[in-house]
C-alpha cells in the first residue's frame, strides 16, 4: 500500500470530523503514520523521513487532529529517538505510543546545580533498593534544574550516578523516572523575565523499577548522547520565510513608526538585517544539505549565530523604542503560579521580554562557550580541552 | 520565495577541483609573491590557461553566443579559487564584470557579435573601465566623455585589471545621453598608468583619453547608448558584486585553513597555542561565519545565474556581508600568526591587502547595507 493509500484507508476508518482527538491519534499511530520514519509497529513505516511532511500536509488538509508537538517537544524531540535506539521492545511497546499521542508528556532530568556544562559531573545517586541484586528495583536521591514541563509531565528520562568510585563519564546510567512516584517534588523556577517556563525537581527516596533502566548500568554517558545530539538538531534548524524571526518584529516597528529613525540607528538596523538573512540562509543550506543526504556540522554555526543575533536584535530593539523601551508589558505573578507558558512566546510578548528572553539562548541547549569547544575541537581538529578530572574516580573530585 | 539551491552540483566539485590543481601547481602563493615585486604582477601564462584552456572564461555564456552554457553559479566556483589562491589574473573584471555587460547588450540586440565571441574562446581580455569601488547603485560615469564621431575624452582612475586588457568597455557622456563604448587597449590617445595599490595582486590603473578615436574596427565604437547603456552598466556591476562574494568567500576559507594549520604545529608555554580557549573560541567563530558566508554568496551567484527578482537583494546582502568575513579573515590570520604573520615572507599579507580592496570593490559594505534600505523598504531617518 502506498503512502497515500495509507492516509486515505486512515481517514476513511477514522473520520476527523466525528472522532474524538485521542482515538484519532491513536489511530494515526497505529497505521505507521506518526512517523514514518519510526519502524512499522512503532508508529512508522520505515520510510524515509523527509515522506513525514506529505503525511502531516495530507491530514492537515483533511482537518485531523495533531498530536500539538510544541507542547510535547520533548517527548518527541529528546525520549523517543532515545527510546527507540536504546530501548528494550517492551519499552519501546510501552512508551512510545502515548508518548506520541500526548498523552503521556516527557521531561528531561539532567541538569543539576552542580552540573551544568559538565553534565556528566552530575551527583543525584541511584542505587539497589536491595543491595547489590541485579534486576531490584532502584532508589534515587538528588536535585535536577531546567526542567520544562515537569509540572506537567507523567515520565521524565533522567541520567544518576550509579558508581561514585570509577571516573565520571563512567558511572552513569539512563532511566525513565515516574513523575508521579511520592518522592518526586516540583517547584517552578522564576527565571529573569518574570515567568516560570522551568522548575527545580527534587528527588528524595523515588523508587525505579530496574524495567525503566535505558540501556546497561554504566553506559547512561552513551545512551544521553542520542539525546543531546537530536537536542541540539531540535533547535535553531527550523524553515523561516526572510524577517520571520525576531529582525521581522523590528524591522515592523521602523516601517510603522518614522518617529523613532536615527541615521545612526537605521545602518545598525540594516547590519542586523544582513546577519539575520545570512543566519536564515545559513538555516536554509543546512537543511538541503540534509535533504540532500549531506549532513554537516553547520548546525553548530547555526545555533550560535541564532542566539547572538536574538540578543543584539532584541537589545536594539528596546534602545529603538526609547521611552517605551522603559516599561514592561507583564510581571504578574500568575506567570509563573497559575497561568505558566508552555513555549517562549517571543512574538506575542513585549521588546523588553524578547532582550531578556533571548539571554537565555546563548545557554539553553549547550552554551556558546562550550558550542565553541565542540567546533573548534570536532570540526576543526583543534586539540581538546585540558581534561584534568577524566580519570579521576568521581568520589574524589573537588565538587 | 521559490526555493532557491545553495549546495554545490558535482559539475561543480569538478571544475573548483580543476582549477584547484591548476592554481596550486601554477601559482602558489611564493611565486604570486615573487611576481608582486617585479613589473610583471600578472602571469599571462596561467590566465591563457584558466581561461581558454579550462574554458574558464566562458562559463557564463550561452552556448548560442559560443559558450559552455553554464552559469555564474560555476563561475562563482572559480572565483572562489581565485581567491583562495589570491590569483593574480582578470577574472573577474573580464570573465565576469565585462561579460556581463557585453552579455546584457548582446541578448538586448539579439546577437552576439565579435567581442563575445572572443571573450567565449578566452582570446580577449577586456574590462569595464570604471573605478573598482563603483557600486551597482551609483549614478552613470560622466568623468569620460563622447563627442558626436564617438572621439572619448576625459578621466577614469582606480580601474582593476585595466594595464592588461586588450580592449576596454568604456562609460561615457554623449550629447545624446549615457553610452557604452569599446576602445582597444592600445589605441592612440589612450593612456594607462598603472597605479600604486594596497592589493599587490590585483593592479589598478588610472586611464586618460585625449580624444580616442572611432576608427574602424571595434576601436571607439558605441556598443550600446541610453537606458540600454545604463542597464548594461549596473547589471555588469551586480553580477561582479555577487560573484566577488565567493571570491571572498575562497580569501575567508585559505586563511582560515592557514590559521588552523598554525595553531595545530605552533607551541608556546609547552603547549600547542591551539589548545587555549581566548584562540580557538575565535577560530570557532570565524567558521561559523565563513560557513554562513558560503550560504550568502551561493545564493547571490544563483541569484545572478536566475536572473531571480531577488538579485539585487541578493548582491546587495553578499557584498554587505560577505565582504566583512573576509577582512575579519585575513586579519586574524595575521593576528593567530603573531609575529611571522607581519612579515613579508608569510602569505597572510596578501590576503588581507587583497580582501581589504575587495570590501571597497563594487561599493563598499555600508553603501550595500543603505541600497538594502531602499530594496527592502527599510527606509532612512
């Protein structure tokens, strides 16, 4: 059957207009129409990835429901390719599917206070609720920072040490931590624009059966690279029309507003413009190159262009508006209680929230700094950072 | 916007691996110095065979006008040889700039006619006489002029290539209005003074005409007059600000190569001087940018090679940016290089004296940055 035969037999069983979102979903899935890219029983078919976009215009032409990626962004983008490549079958059985549906929400527990860039410094333990037998249950201790949607979360993939004695990269192990399990504590985090995207996640005496481990005690360092690596694809790789990001929000307000022009101010404006057009180029060829089969490490240029021009654009953006660049459109404390944003909303917000917003691109998903290290060290073969914890066992490091 | 293609076809990695191997045997960059210090800067030799024998020189033709028939997206790929190699050939003014011009009066009159067909077989080099700065937006020359038998008269300075072209494609003021003229090299009352330049590797020279006569032959005839002259003249020199991007683009990528190869072999303090962060963080960052400067000057020569609408957004953009990483370029492989990088005998000077020239070239950054204004509808104070 071919893929369009597929789509049409899905909404021929499944009629959007008189079936409930979750059935339809569920449905989708079941048909290898999730993503296509997925093996067949997993939501797939085993089909070449870029076939996706002729599934999801299909549906969306015919008025299905989607499964609202935004909101489970790191479900799809971070656990399920994670999943797939390390899972066991029972795993990948029990996770993925409502994993895609939205019904289960994902988060991510691996930062630490104590382990930001050097993440695999990370101290929250994991041990035997039984001692030393294999196949017992595991209990977790520790604090984790960063997390998105933990709040709402029902699974979190989560990376504790295991083996304090042997050298950090070594004693971690990957697991899939229940969210709702008593010991697991969930605070938001009140970050510099007023509002709690993240929270703190407290983990006190959380118990994991040894059937949620991801991959082999001791090799949680590997299975989080898979992680990482989609992270990093997940962000700043997007298709933008010309002005479709943050330039577009500026370059409005000089058209609307002669008021505001100063010779000085329009060559900054059009020195912005240039970068932001040479950063969506730059998007742009990455992503043929991809589609060509091509893949390159332009994606690393790409995230760091994207988070200094997001501050230099965002930060003229407020010298721009002057008076107005005084005042700040919301600080009200629901932000971060009642009323929590599920993305960065950089377009319905204020200039003042886009410059303090756009401060944390430069350290969310890997810092400039250390996006700097990876080119100049992977890329261009320059000799790697000076190591002087690599061989120490992890107990003895100054922490 | 039509999706537009910025990857390179492998006609192409064919060609840049042709010309690569042509440049490095002929003109590495010792013997491109050594020939900067004698009166000689040019190597005929090296252009004959870049030009006629790899067909270089008529990429960008037509096959109907006797071309390959390609595009200036693979002369764009040649560019970026020239410049990686900093060639001391006339490449771009006459392969590019000058083709294109003569290009634009051809398909305007339908026919190709004699001069494009020496420029297809590479057995002339000519040259837009026009100061090397001339931005694509600046109004029409006046500083030569036509009286009404086609005799010229008057000034150009500062026109890149001039002292080797066989024949010149002259701007000029006739009673009538704007002109475009073709006048060989050598005719009488035509003098070129070869100018002192910053760019050893692309001389300049300023160019008198005391009453140049139309005599038979192409010497002082009128190729095109009125609007046909002015749209010949900025087309020309649009086409010559998206291709100088990749000729840029191949400066940014050999000091960046020569860079990296420095701080991989050169120990300080016991250590290799690429391990410390305050040098390899920079070299990071002028990756990225050459990495997006490959994304901006591949789409300005598409562009050019389309004839997209976008065009003059396009060559505006690569000259606004692409023009910026290849200075920074050049001047942090001075600055990696520390001591050896401020001599004579180290190749980075003349990358920067070159990607220093070709950021003034066309129109320097900031004039392309306030013709965006305009293009985009960004408009000034």
């Amino acid at each position: 059957m071919s893929l369009l035969e597929r789509i049409k037999a899905l909404l021929e069983e499944h009629d959007p207009a008189g079936t409930p979102r979750t059935d339809f979903l569920r449905a989708r899935f079941d048909a290898g129409l999730a993503w296509v890219h997925f093996p067949v029983g997993l939501g797939g078919l085993d089909a070449p990835r870029e076939q996706q976009r002729i599934v999801d215009e299909a549906l969306a032409a015919a008025g299905a429901p989607d499964n609202d990626p935004y909101r489970i962004g790191i479900g799809l983008g971070m656990a399920a390719p994670t999943i797939l490549a390390h899972g066991t079958d029972e795993q990948r059985r029990r996770f993925l599917r409502p994993l895609w549906t939205g019904e289960e929400v994902w988060c991510q527990l691996f930062s630490e206070p104590g382990a930001g860039s050097d993440l695999a410094g990370l101290a929250t333990k994991a041990v035997r609720a039984d001692g030393s037998d294999e196949g017992s249950d595991w209990i977790v201790t520790g604090q984790k920072v960063w997390t998105s949607m933990a709040h709402e979360a029902r699974w979190a993939i989560l990376i504790a040490r295991t083996d304090p004695s042997v050298p950090k990269h070594k004693g971690l192990t990957y697991f899939v931590c229940d969210m709702t399990d008593p010991g697991v504590e969930v605070r938001p985090l009140r970050q510099l624009t007023g509002e709690a995207e993240f929270n703190e996640v407290f983990l006190t005496g959380v118990r994991i059966p040894d059937a949620h481990r991801l991959g082999p005690v001791g090799a949680g360092w590997a299975v989080a690279q898979t992680t990482l690596m989609n992270e990093r694809v997940a962000i700043g790789g997007g298709a933008q029309p010309r002005e479709g990001g943050v330039i577009g929000m500026v370059a409005q307000a000089w058209r609307e507003r002669p008021e505001l022009r100063t010779a000085a101010a329009h060559d900054a404006l059009l020195d912005l413009w240039v970068q932001a057009e040479a950063a969506r180029l730059t998007a742009t060829r990455l992503r043929q190159q991809l589609a060509a089969g091509q893949p390159g490490p332009e994606g690393s240029a790409a995230k760091l262009a994207f988070a200094r021009l997001n501050q230099e654009i965002s930060g003229f953006e407020v010298d721009l508006l002057g008076e107005e660049g005084l005042r700040y459109d919301d600080w009200s404390s629901d932000r971060w209680t009642t009323d929590r944003p599920t993305t960065v909303d950089f377009a319905g917000r204020g200039a003042g929230y886009r410059y303090l917003r756009a401060k944390g691109n430069s350290i969310e998903g890997g810092t400039s700094e250390i996006l700097r290290n990876i080119i100049a060290e992977r890329v261009l073969g320059l000799p790697p950072e000076i190591r002087v914890d690599k061989d120490v066992p992890w107990k003895d490091l100054a922490q | 916007m039509s999706p537009v293609g910025l990857l390179y076809s492998e006609v192409e990695d064919d060609l840049r691996a042709s010309v690569r191997a042509l440049l490095a045997d002929r003109s590495p960059w010792n013997a491109v110095l050594a020939r900067c210090e004698t009166d000689q800067p040019y190597d005929a030799a090296l252009w004959k065979a870049l030009a006629a024998d790899l067909g270089s020189a008529s990429l960008a033709i037509p096959e109907k006008f006797g071309g390959a028939g390609a595009s200036w997206r693979e002369a764009a790929v040649v560019a970026e040889e020239v410049g990686r190699a900093v060639a001391p050939v006339p490449f771009l003014t006459s392969s590019v700039v000058a083709t294109a011009a003569v290009l634009a009066i051809g398909e305007a009159a339908g026919e190709a006619g004699e001069l494009l067909d020496r420029l297809a077989a590479g057995r002339a080099t000519v040259v837009l006489a026009v100061p090397f700065s001339c931005a694509p937006d600046e109004a029409f020359p006046e500083s030569a002029r036509a009286d009404e038998l086609g005799r010229l008269s008057g000034t150009v300075t500062s026109v890149a290539d001039a002292s080797v072209a066989d024949l010149l494609l002259v701007p000029a003021m006739t009673e009538s209005g704007p002109a475009l003229f073709a006048v060989e090299a050598e005719a009488e009352g035509l003098k070129r003074d070869g100018a002192t330049c910053l760019d050893l590797t692309r001389p300049l020279a300023d160019l008198a005409f005391a009453g140049v006569a139309g005599v038979a032959g192409v010497a002082g005839r009128q190729l095109a007059a009125g609007d046909a002259a002015v749209a010949a003249l900025s087309h020309a020199l649009r086409v010559g600000a998206a291709v100088l991007a990749s000729e840029q683009l191949g400066i940014a990528e050999a000091c960046l190569e020569l860079s990296v190869g420095y701080l991989k072999t050169r120990y300080q303090f016991g250590r290799l001087i690429g391990s410390y962060q305050g040098l390899k963080h920079r070299a990071a960052d002028l990756w990225a940018s050459v990495a997006q400067a490959r994304a901006v000057a591949r789409y300005a020569a598409a562009c050019v090679a389309d004839d997209d609408p976008d065009a003059p957004v396009a060559a505006a953009l690569a000259q606004a940016y692409c023009s910026g990483v290849a200075v920074r370029a050049a001047e942090e492989c001075v600055q990696f290089h520390g001591g050896i990088g401020f001599t004579w005998e180290h190749p980075a000077h003349l990358y920067l004296k070159r990607a220093k020239s070709a950021s003034i070239a066309f129109g320097t950054a900031s004039r392309h940055r306030a013709a965006l204004g305009r293009l985009v509808d960004l408009p000034a104070a």
